[in-house]
C-alpha cells in the first residue's frame, strides 16, 4: 500500500502518544470507592479504556468490561461527575508521553504533515494535557470523545478533518492502539497504523487488520517519510 498521497495524520491520545492510566486508575478507584464500592486496580482500568469516561467509569462500577445492567442512570451520572472531579484534581500529574512522540511530532511537522488530534477522552480534559507536556503547538484540530454526537469508531471526526481539509480519505492516515481508532479508519475509508503498545481490551491489534502495526511511534517516519 502505498502512502505518497498522505498529507493529514490524525492520533489517538491515551495509549498511543500518553500513557494516562495511572491518573485514570486512581480517579476512577477513588470513584468507585467514594460511592462504596470496591477497589479497581491499574490493570483493570487499563482494559477498560478507550470508549470514553463514561463507559470507563460504568466498567469500573461494574468490575468488569460490561456494564451492569443493575447501575440506574443517578448512579452512573453521580460517578461521572466524581470521575471528572477526581481527574482534574490529579492534574496528570501520573501521566507520562510513550518514547520518541514528541520527536516525531517535530520530524513530521517540519515535513509538512498537517496533524490532527483524534481522542475518546472528553474534550475540556484535553489542552491541559497537550500544555503540559509541550504538544500543543503540533495539532491543527483537537477533537474529544464529546466534540461531535458520535466518537470514534464511528468516522464522524475524521469525515470532519477530510471535509476541513478539502482531503480524500486516501489522503489521510489514522495513528492508534486500540480497534476502535482502527475501525474508525477503515469506516472512514482511510488508512491505518497501529500500535501494539497501548490499550486495547487485552486483544492483539493486528486483529482488527490495520494496514500497519508497529512496536514503536519511530516506525511511522519509516513508512511515511520515505513515501513522502
């Protein structure tokens, strides 16, 4: 497959430039907690990310990928809000860039990529965490899991970026590590580079065919740079 044609490169946030699951885990411990249920761990968090805060949290009550049926939506809303509250006051202070991100960010952005950011994690999270570890100059757009009605899979955001942009879905390249950045791709008809490192339910990614896998963000100037 060819990529000479890309000129948008779009990236997920947690598990593919952030690892933000030790800040996830303890908001959403102390969350659970607070509301008298029992401890979650870092590892149960960690396979309960990637579709948003508010499954997240519903799967932190429930101890489990499936949320109860049992939770009444007071409950839920309650620990949201308490999620939210907990996340902010950590202040990220947990979190930490995956190697080479902000390199290759550099690298691509001097060779003229325009670079979208394409997250589940709600939105007003977002700034404050590109500020703090200096990524905030390198996104045209920043898009949230609540920007538009639908997050990723569905391909609202990136039909978004193509449209913006004046681009064809050929021209675009979608960076994640879990299947639903892929499946976004894919619904979108654009291309896809997956890595093995980040958050994906405990499946391997290659699973879900993305056109690329990879071990580490310094594949992506590889492939792409070459190309270009």
């Amino acid at each position: 497959m060819s990529l000479n044609t890309i000129k948008l490169i779009a990236f997920d946030l947690d598990g593919t430039l952030l690892d933000s699951v030790p800040d996830l885990a303890e908001a959403a411990d102390k969350t659970v907690r607070a509301l008298g249920y029992p401890s979650v761990s870092l590892e149960q968090v960690k396979s309960y990310v990637g579709n948003g805060a508010d499954l997240l949290i519903g799967r932190a009550l429930s101890q489990n990928i499936h949320v109860s049926s049992d939770l009444d939506s007071a409950t839920l809303a309650k620990a949201r809000q308490l999620f939210d509250d907990f996340y902010q006051q950590g202040e990220h202070q947990l979190s930490h860039l995956y190697p080479h991100v902000k390199s290759v960010l550099e690298q691509l952005h001097q060779a003229g990529f325009t670079l979208a950011l394409v997250t589940n994690k709600p939105a007003k999270f977002v700034p404050e965490i590109l500020e703090k570890h200096g990524l905030s100059g390198y996104f045209t757009d920043v898009i949230g899991g609540d920007t538009f009605i639908n997050k990723k899979p569905d391909p609202e955001a990136l039909h978004w970026l193509l449209a913006k942009h004046g681009l064809s879905a050929g021209e675009m390249l979608m960076i994640g590590d879990s299947k639903n950045d892929i499946l976004a791709a894919q619904n979108a008809g654009c291309h896809s580079f997956a890595l093995t490192y980040g958050y994906n339910h405990g499946e391997p990614i290659a699973n879900s065919n993305p056109d690329y896998v990879a071990d580490s963000l310094l594949e992506l100037l590889d492939i792409v740079l070459v190309a270009a």
